[in-house]
C-alpha cells in the first residue's frame, strides 16, 4: 500500500525528557487545527507524519504551524525496492512539477531496519540508476544537488523529495498564555506573531472608545484577530475606555493625556490577566517611533503595573514591521481606515518626556481603582478557533 504523507521536523534543542514529550504533544495539537478532516497526524521516533491525499496542499498549511522546522511532501512505502522506486519517481516528478529547473539529484538513503537486505549505499545507488532511467534529462549530483531524494527504511520505506520550511519557533501554547495588547494599527498583530511564535497562547485586549469610535473600528480588529488565528487559536477581549478617557480629559494636562491612557490600558490589561494565568503583556511598541514611544514614555506607562510588558518589536524599524506584517497576513486589514482612540484624543503636542512626578501627581485628581474596575465590567469576549482552512468565532461572554 502506497500512503501519501507530509514528514514533518522539528527543534530539538533544549527539548529533553518530560519537555520533548510536552513539546510533541503541544506541536502535534497545533498540527490537527490545520487538517482537513480525512487527514491524520503521526508521531513516531523524533518525528511526526501526516497522512494525506494531498501533500503539496497539506504542506501549504503546515507552514502555518510554528513549531516545525521544515517539511517534506513524501510518501510511506512497502519494504520492497519496486515500490520504493516507483514512489521516489513520483517524488521527483512532482518536485520537477512544482520547478521544472530541477535538473540533478541525490538520494540518500537510511536504513534503520536492518532486516531489510540492501545496505543504505546499495539503496542510494539502485534507486540513482532506476531515476535516471526514468529521467534521462536528469544527473547525478552528489555535491551539490538541486533536489535530495530522501529514503527511510523502517518498517515501512519512507521516500520523500523537496526540504521545504517551515516558520521554526515553538508550538503556540508550549510557553504559557499572555495578554496582547490589540490595537487596529499595523504594528501589534505582527508583535502578537513573534510572541505566538515563541509559544505564547495570546488573549487579545481592544480598548474602544464607543460612542466616540465607531463600531468599524472594532470589526477591523475582529478581522485583524481573524488574520492572526490562522496562527494559533486566540481569544478577543474588548473593553470600553470611554469612561477612562473621559476622566482623563477632563482633569489632567493636556500633554500627559496618552501617557496617562496607556497607564490605564496596562492597568486594566493586567487586572483582566491576574483572573487567569497570563503571566505577561505584550505590546506593539518599538523605540522612538512616535511621542509616546521614548524610552522617557515607556518607563512612566509601565511605571502602573508590575507585570512583565513584552514589546517583540523593539529593536525593529517601521520597514521591517510593515514586512512582517504583509508576510504573516495582517497588514491588508491594518491600513484600513479606522478610528483610533488614541487618534481622536491624541493631543496637539503630547510630551515626548513625561516626568514621572508629574504623572503620578496628575493621576491623583482621578478615582484609578475605580475606573479600572469599571472598565473591566465592559469586558465582550470572542473565541477565534482555526479547523483546516477556515476560522470560526464564537462569543463566549
Ligand atoms: P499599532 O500599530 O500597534 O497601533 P502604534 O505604533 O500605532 O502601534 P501606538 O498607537 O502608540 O503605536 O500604540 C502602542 C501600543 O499600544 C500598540 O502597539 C498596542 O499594543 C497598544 N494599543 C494602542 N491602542 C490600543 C487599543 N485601542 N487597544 C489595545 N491596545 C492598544
Ligand atoms: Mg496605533
């Protein structure tokens, strides 16, 4: 029997004992939530396996999964070296399908079943002879190949062509479960990705501005978590900083408003996460891009809070993240118009370097425990779960 398959790699290091069997069975989950239904993931010496009819689509998906580190679109064979020829032919002509400038090979051969006759060289050198028979354009190139024609011999022959990878990083989940601070912009969806690809399982936080803002400027971010659960299951939490902003306005300096604001988010952010075990947040800043983004700025805001603030994107510029955004699939939605709570409050000159002092003492004309848990009170959550291709939402408060 012939079963088409997609041979999966992945990371080894610093994955011992207890670890490796936690990481393979985080990495095998996150494999199942791009699966089509009639496709079947295996585990089995170091390795995992996907049983598919489709390989080169299944593949697609699978690079979608942070985790693996490459791919191979093959297929598991009888121990026969009939089979074994006829599958490394359908290998390569479907390598030479997908690149028709594939014009040498290699194969390399293991055999770990040592019940089966033929030594690993012997392999190598039969199924060479047999593809180039098959393929007369084709030559031999053990130095420097354009395609390897990989053979496994267990208890099944595993023949496999193109090394294709995959995004590397840890399977979302395998590090535990942060708060992403979710704006509509471009840059927190790509800072929630790096973090996703560290292994961090993320609940999103949106604050909105409603009535000021509108209801849009909320769906962008639904689709902006759509996008980003094609990386890894999320949750949505929107909560109203109407009440907070309000405050603000009216009782503190004018240039203090976005410094004080993104106090309020951090605080409101970290309340909602002692509720559950999310041990970090993480944000989308980066150094010295706008006023709020010095490091005079940064050190007052997480000045609020005690939890640890992740920013993924610090030592990145604009340019890069706008790369990263389009490759990882947010920046389509993120540069649609939307009304930003901050765009709407944002002050004509806000100060670059607040002072601490001044913060502090600006935020004594305000009741901060009780509009954080005011804000908390407004708390609508959402559920963003990936199967095969598609996603589905569900609200579940
Ligand atoms: P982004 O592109 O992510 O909006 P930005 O460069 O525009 O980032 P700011 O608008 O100053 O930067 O926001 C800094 C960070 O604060 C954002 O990356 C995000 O993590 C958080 N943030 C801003 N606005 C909101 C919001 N309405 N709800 C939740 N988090 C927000
Ligand atoms: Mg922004």
């Amino acid at each position: 029997v012939n079963t088409k398959l997609v041979v999966i790699r992945y990371g080894e290091i610093g994955l011992k004992g207890k670890n490796r069997s936690f990481f393979e069975r985080i990495l095998k989950k996150q494999i199942q939530r791009v699966l089509k239904p009639d496709e079947e993931v295996h585990h089995d010496f170091g390795r995992l396996y996907v049983y598919t009819q489709e390989p080169l689509d299944a593949a697609a998906r699978l690079k979608e999964v942070f985790g693996v580190v490459t791919l191979s679109p093959g297929a598991s064979v009888e121990l026969d070296m009939r089979e074994i020829e006829e599958a490394a032919a359908t290998v390569l002509a479907s390598a030479l399908a997908e690149n028709p400038s594939i014009r040498s090979f290699k194969v390399e051969a293991r055999r770990s079943n040592k019940a089966f006759p033929h030594t690993s060289p012997e392999i190598s050198h039969r199924l060479g002879a047999f593809l180039l028979g098959r393929f007369p354009s084709m030559r031999v190139d053990v130095h420097d190949p354009h395609i390897t024609v990989g053979v496994e011999v267990r208890q099944r022959a595993l023949v496999f062509g193109q090394v294709i990878p995959g995004p590397g990083g840890l399977p979302v989940g395998s590090a535990g479960r942060a708060g992403l601070l979710l704006s509509g912009g471009i840059d927190s969806p790509v800072a929630g990705y790096l973090a996703m690809k560290r292994g961090v399982m993320l609940d999103c936080i949106h604050f909105h501005t409603f009535p000021y803002t509108s209801e849009r400027s909320v769906d962008k971010v639904r689709r902006l978590c759509s996008e980003l659960s094609k990386w890894g299951d999320l949750n949505l939490h929107l909560f109203s900083l109407t009440e907070v902003v309000e405050a603000i306005k009216q009782s503190c300096p004018e240039k203090l408003t976005i410094t004080i604001m993104r106090r309020f988010m951090l605080r409101i952010a970290e309340a909602f996460c002692r509720q559950g075990r999310r041990l970090a947040l993480v944000t989308g800043e980066s150094l010295g891009q706008v006023a709020s983004q010095t490091l005079e700025s940064l050190y007052c805001i997480e000045h609020a809070v005690s939890v640890p603030v992740l920013r993924p994107l610090i030592g990145f510029d604009k340019t890069e993240i706008v790369a990263l955004a389009r490759r990882m699939g947010t920046y389509e939605v993120s540069v649609q118009p939307f009304d930003d709570c901050c765009s709407l409050f944002v002050p004509r000159n806000p100060s670059t370097q607040p002072r601490l002092e001044q913060v502090i003492c600006a935020e004594n004309a305000l009741d901060v425990q009780g509009l954080v848990d005011a804000a908390l009170g407004t708390r609508e959550s959402w559920s963003y779960h990936r199967r095969g291709q598609g996603v589905e939402s569900t609200r579940w408060q």
